[in-house]
C-alpha cells in the first residue's frame, strides 16, 4: 500500500481508487503531499459529484476560481482537469482555501471550502498520527465530502465569456507594439492599448 493511500472511502468505495490515484497525481506534481493538496483535490472530487460531471474534464466546460495560491491548487488542477494551461483556471486570490466551480454549459457555480469543524474532526479522525500536520493529512483523506466541505450555490459577479475572453484573437499595442492576446486590449482615443500602457500596470520600468 502506498503511503498516500486512503484508508477509508471518501464519499463512495468505488471512489477510492479515483482519489488515490489523484492523490499520487498530484504529489508527484508537487514533490509531497500535504494537507491543502488534498483538500484541493478533495474539493475538486465534490464539485463533481454536486454538478454531476465526470472529472477531471476533458474539455473546457468547467472554470475553477481558486481563492488562494499553493498547494491546495494542483490539488484541484488534478482532480478537475482545470489549470491556467488550459485556461480553465482563474486565481481570485482572497487567501482563502476554497474554490468555485463554473459550469459554463449550464451557467450554475458551486463554492467549496472546508467545513468549520475540519480541522477537530481530522484530528480525531487520525488519532494515532504523531503531529497536528500529519493529523490533517491523514484526517483529510477519511472524512465524508459532507463533514469535510461546505458548498453553496453561487451567481458569479463577472461574466464568463468576459474571463474567456476573443479566443483566437490577438493584436498589437499601438503604443508599445507588444502583442495582447484573447481581446484583453483596451480601447483608446481611437486606438487599441494593452493594460500597461493604459496605465493599469503591476511593474513600472527602473529609472535609469
Ligand atoms: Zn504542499
Ligand atoms: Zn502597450
């Protein structure tokens, strides 16, 4: 039995092979497993079961907007299939461990994050587990979706097709000449302007 096994089922016996296999996936990415990667892809595994869809997708139906960085998102990355390669992942980052799924072909979205409880029931769900972090390691992995999580039903406040953007389309800044892909240029006295030189910029150049 590998170490990152799980010792009971998650939600159903037929699922524990799925999250083992997850599980490996996505430590393999990260070089360890630790808690938040298996919240991420427990998180993941349950916005499945509550949009009924098989994951990880194959496609780009499901948007994810993880609500911090780290850890807990190549979690979720490998149990939905979403990543920014795809670019079916979006970071919204409000540090927060929790997630919202997308489902862009019937419009509906579900926020996940960790029932209040979790950490306590990780706790006493690994008992014999020599320290608080292995605690939640091996908790996380034991506990039913529905002690583990919470989910609510949510509207998004942006568009979707706003955050997919012109797929396909693409041009270049009239002022700095830099190509703007997906339609994120902006409109300018006529001209078409990428962020940066609209002003709305996260680096400024060193003064010479
Ligand atoms: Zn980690
Ligand atoms: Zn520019």
């Amino acid at each position: 039995m590998s170490a990152f096994a799980i010792r009971q089922p998650l939600s159903a016996v037929s699922s524990k092979k799925v999250a083992d296999k997850l599980l490996r996936a996505t430590a393999a990415l990260h070089k360890h497993l630790c808690p938040r990667q298996v919240l991420g892809v427990r998180m993941g595994v349950y916005a499945g079961r509550l949009l009924g869809i098989d994951l990880p997708q194959q496609d780009k139906r499901l948007i994810a907007f993880v609500e911090t960085d780290g850890c807990f998102t190549d979690g979720v990355m490998v149990a939905t299939g979403c990543s920014l390669g795809h670019r079916t992942m979006r970071l919204i980052d409000y540090g927060k461990v929790a997630v919202t799924v997308a489902d862009t072909k019937v419009n509906r979205a579900v926020r996940i994050w960790p029932s209040a409880g979790s950490r306590q029931l990780a706790a006493q769900c690994a008992p014999d587990a020599p320290n608080r972090w292995q605690a939640q390691l091996d908790g996380y992995q034991r506990i039913s979706d529905e002690e583990l999580l919470a989910h609510a039903w949510v509207d998004l406040e942006l568009s979707l097709s706003a955050i997919v953007g012109k797929k396909g389309v693409r041009v270049n800044c009239d002022i700095c000449g830099e190509e703007v892909l997906n339609g994120r240029e902006h409109a300018s006295a006529g001209r078409s302007i990428c962020s940066h030189c609209d002003g709305q910029s996260y680096y400024r150049p060193v003064a010479k």
